[in-house]
C-alpha cells in the first residue's frame, strides 16, 4: 500500500518558514537589548519581507492590501484543515500569533508597496507603521482561515503522493515510424549549453562610494562623498542616510563629518527590477595637530617718541568650533585670548616676546598646535649733545661775602672774607668753576660725562663765608633726531669745617642737596629724570656720590655725571 510522505518541496518551504519564525523570535529578544532602534526596524522588516514571500509561493494572496496591518493579519492566518491535507509545505501561520504594530503619529514609517508586493521603510500612507511588536494578548485571538491556491496538491483519491490514472495500453498493428531530422554540427564537439531560464526580476546593483569607508586624515573633513548609480540609466534612484537616520533623496555630494556611518541604496524605478542591497561605509578621523595662530602688531619695534604703543592682533586659522587661542608674554603664564591687546615700551626695558598657541576644544581628532612667537625690539635711545652750567642764588649769613650779587650769575663763584695781609694763613676766596663737556651715544638709566667742578679751598674769615649756591645746567640735547634744551638748577651745600692738623678732617667739600633734579623733560607724553653725582677728582681731592672734598688752600676737579631715567607716562 502506498502512503503519503513528506516530498522535498513540503520539506524546503518547511524549514523555510521555520527559519523566519525563528528570525521573529530573535527580533523580539533584540526589542529589550536593542542597541539602535532603527536597526532594529530594518531587522524587522527585511524578515517579514521574506514572510511575504514564502506566504505568496505557498499560494497566498495579498491582493487589494492597502497597510502593514493587513498584510500581517494575512500572514496570520491558517490554510482550512481540509485543505491542509492536500496542501504540499506550510498551512499554518507566517508570523508569530503575538505580533503586532504600532502605528506613527505622523503618518511616516513603513508602509505597504503593492506594486512590489514588499514593506519599505520610510514612507507615508495609510496605516504608516513606527514600530513592530509582540503583544500577548494576541495570542487568544483564532487566526482566519482562508483558502490557498496550489499549483501542486496531495493525492485525493489514489493512495499515491499525486493522484494518477493508469492509461490504458494502445496496441497498433504494423509497423512504427520514427520522424528523425538531422542535427546541426556543433563547434568544439560536444552539445550545446542549455539556455537559463529568463529571470523575470533582476537585482540592481549598490551605489558607489568616491570616498571608501576608512580613516582620513581630520583636515579633509568635512568630507564630500560623491555616490555612483551603476545600473542602466532610469531604472532607479539614489537614497541615502546618515547614521542611519531618514533616508533622503540623493542630488549631490554629501558632506560627511568623522565618525559617521553613510548607508545608500539603490531603489527600483519599476517592477523589472528589484532594490539593491543596503550599503554601509564608516568614516572616521586621524589626529591631527591643529595650525599655528598669526601674531600680528601695528608696528614692528617700540619707538623713542612714536609707536611707543602697540596693539598685538593673534588671528586662529582653525575652526572656531573646534580651537581656542592663548597667549603669553616674555615667558609669563598663558592667557585667554578673546581681542587684540596693547604693550606700552615702557613695561619693557629691552624687547617684548608674544607667544601664541591653539588648544583643541571638544575633539578627540585634533591636538595642540606648535607654539607661534614674534618678538618687538626697542628702537635704541640715541642721545648726544652738550652742556654748560651757571652758578646764581648763593646764600649764607648776614656777613656772607659773595662774587654774585643778588640777580647775578656767572661761571665762577666766590665767597668769603680774605684774612689780612699781614696775615701768614691768608689765601685767596673760596671758589667753585663749572665747565662743560659733550657727550654722545648716551642710552636711558646709563651714566654720561657732563662736565667737571673746580673747588678752589680757601682760608677765609669766620663767618662770612657762603651755604649755598644754585648750579643751573643748560643742556643742548640731541634725541633720536629732535632737539631737547633743558635747563636743569641743583643746589650746592658748602660746608666749611675748622682746621685742625688732620688734612682730610680740614678738608671743606661741596654736596649735592638733592641729586634728583625738580623739573622732569617731558618726551612724546613720557616724562624722564634727570640725576647728578660726581664722579673721579684729582689728587687733592675725592668724592663719593654726592660729595666732593678738598685739602685746605688746594684746587681739585671733580667730574660730574648725569643720566636721564624715565619715569612713565604723564599723568592727566
């Protein structure tokens, strides 16, 4: 007796169908650890795309279905059990009893392409689905029961797998002719190829990418990737997405920032053609050291007179987006810049040195840039010139005995009463003699020659000798190319001690009462000091600073230095 069997096409579509339910059931576990829920969706539906095509080649129709819903309540149901007997492969349901949809706020998502009998993603219509689901609940419902076209059935009648009739034996008498006709020759011995069966669907081929996915370095992003449409000419169109958000139409190059995942497809423009495979490219970024800033400044070096003021501009060639600017001074502690800043000379005594540098803000693709520095020398002081001196405004007691009179002034001065002339100490008058000297190549703070003071030490009565003498300076003074004439008055303290027989104690001398002159030249808003004190003497004398002794009844010289200190800038 003959009984039915499992034939090899119940078998395959079996096993088939087997595979799909399980890919559901893997889906569904990915739901709770899903990682990216748009995966997850295309997941989905590339499954339940395969569902539909098992559930048309077992004899299924979807014909006037409109939404995602629909199809999965076909894809639920179950073929009549009296047909199931007949029926070679799956009678039962596509998809697992609790699967389910929710459906999109704004009418976006996947939804139902008849024309291609598929799902796609990112489409609007009727029933637009947001996401798959598995729901319990569904679970109780009884599927429809519905009834399957076959191409193939099982025995009805005859206990065989197919039903057949046994055609009956014709004998004919005679002879039996045989048609026989010549077969052409072929090339290269053998039979021909059988001709393959025509492929009513062919698959179109990805995108191309200009850019393959890979590491670049991070100063070609953003990067522009051109894609390539391989297929024949309007059979399909272009889409792409980027981190697999929504898929966009393609127009032109797409700009690619690193660390981003571009995906393109090729979609078909009519039935004859199937959609390519989904291409996926990963982009990412190699380190790179960002540029050095430009340090810029309204003028190249500190003048004397001018420019004694410069702004200093750091300008960033990097993206603002991803760098930041610091800066320091004569090696000092870097700072933010955020606008030009000015130096002034006055805060340098010999060159100002910027350094600038560009620190990454918020990438992991960019490092430090190398340090940049420019440096603003001082123009020097260049100062020569002369000086001449009057001595004017002698002052002592009632009895003084004075060579200038009140008003007067004069190159010499002398002071006291000669003793008599019978007398064997009797000298000449006490007397001091100015003469001045050029200079030249003097700088700021440094010491110059001036000239020298002769102080004649004379014998001279008690009490009529003089305390003070003015000593007014009159300086031609020649600066970086203008002309200074500035009148400078010290006054000199002449001290007389008694005689005794100890030479250095006898010794009278003369002291600067201040060496720091009241009146300031004022240069270009920048005002200077100018200071005296004496410098090398002769034999019969010495000095230290700002005295100068002499033996009694002796002449010495003392040189005298000045030097011009600025002080700063004028205050309003």
């Amino acid at each position: 007796m003959n009984h039915r069997a499992f034939s090899l096409i119940e078998v395959l579509s079996s096993v088939a169908v087997a595979g799909l339910l399980s890919s559901i059931a893997f889906v569904s576990v990915g739901e709770v650890s899903q990682r990216s829920t748009r995966k997850k969706l295309e997941a989905d539906v590339d499954t339940l795309n395969r569902a539909v095509s098992s559930y048309l080649v077992m004899g299924g129709s979807l014909d006037g279905v409109e939404s995602p819903a629909e199809v999965i309540a076909h894809l639920k149901s179950t073929s009549s059990p009296e047909a199931a007997k007949q029926m070679p492969g799956l009678s039962s349901s596509f998809v697992d009893p609790r699967l389910g949809v929710s459906l999109s706020a704004d009418g976006k998502g996947v939804v139902w392409d008849a024309d291609h009998a598929r799902l796609i993603l990112d489409g609007t219509g009727p029933g637009a689905v947001a996401a798959f689901t598995l729901d319990d609940s569904l679970a109780e419902a009884t599927p429809a029961v519905e009834t399957r076209k076959r191409l193939v059935s099982y025995a009805k009648e005859s206990t065989w797998v197919w039903d057949y009739h046994d055609r009956p034996v014709i004998h004919e008498t005679g002879a039996t002719e045989f048609v026989v006709a010549k077969a052409p020759e072929t090339q290269g011995g053998g039979f021909p190829a059988a001709t393959p069966a025509p492929d009513p669907r062919r698959t179109l081929i990805s995108p191309q990418f200009s850019y393959p996915g890979g590491s670049y370095d991070i100063r070609d992003y953003d990067l522009p990737v051109t894609l390539t449409n391989p297929n024949p000419q309007g059979t399909s169109r272009i889409v792409y997405a980027i981190d697999y958000g929504s898929w966009r139409e393609y127009h032109g190059p797409v700009m690619i920032s690193p660390g981003s995942v571009l995906s393109a497809q090729a979609l078909s423009a009519h039935s004859q053609w199937g959609d390519s495979a989904k291409h996926d490219e990963q982009y990412g970024a190699v380190p790179a050291a960002l540029a050095a800033p430009g340090i810029e400044s309204s003028h190249t070096s500190f003048g004397m007179f001018y420019n004694r003021e410069i702004e200093v501009t750091i300008s960033n060639p990097n993206s603002e987006a991803h760098s930041r600017l610091e800066y320091r001074i004569n090696e000092g502690g870097w700072q933010s810049y955020d606008a030009p800043f000015t130096l002034d000379r006055g805060d340098f005594p010999n060159a100002a040195t910027i350094e600038a540098r560009a620190l990454p803000v918020g990438s992991p693709y960019y490092l430090e840039s190398p340090v940049a520095s420019r440096s603003i020398a001082l123009d020097p002081f260049e100062a020569s010139g002369s000086a001449a001196g009057e001595f004017s405004n002698a002052s002592g007691t009632s009895r003084m005995v004075s060579s200038l009179g009140s008003g007067e002034t004069g190159e010499t001065f002398a002071w006291g009463e000669q003793l008599p002339v019978n007398d064997s100490n009797r000298t000449e008058q006490s007397r001091l003699a100015f003469g001045g000297s050029e200079f030249s190549q003097i700088a700021p703070g440094n010491s110059f020659r001036i000239g020298s003071l002769s102080y004649y030490n004379g014998t001279i009565r008690s009490g009529t000798g003089a305390d003070r003498i003015d000593l007014t300076l009159k300086l031609d003074l020649s600066i970086n190319g203008i002309l200074f004439q500035p009148n400078y008055a010290f006054s000199f303290d002449l001290i007389n001690t008694t005689n005794t027989d100890d030479a250095w104690e006898s010794a009278d001398y003369v002291r600067i009462a201040d060496p720091i002159s009241r009146r300031r030249l004022v240069i270009n808003q920048y005002e200077y000091d100018f200071n005296i004190e004496f410098g090398r003497t002769t034999s019969l004398g010495f000095s230290h600073f700002n005295e100068f002794h002499v033996f009694e009844d002796a002449w010495a010289s003392s040189e005298i230095y000045g030097s011009l200190v600025e002080v700063g800038r004028v205050r309003d």
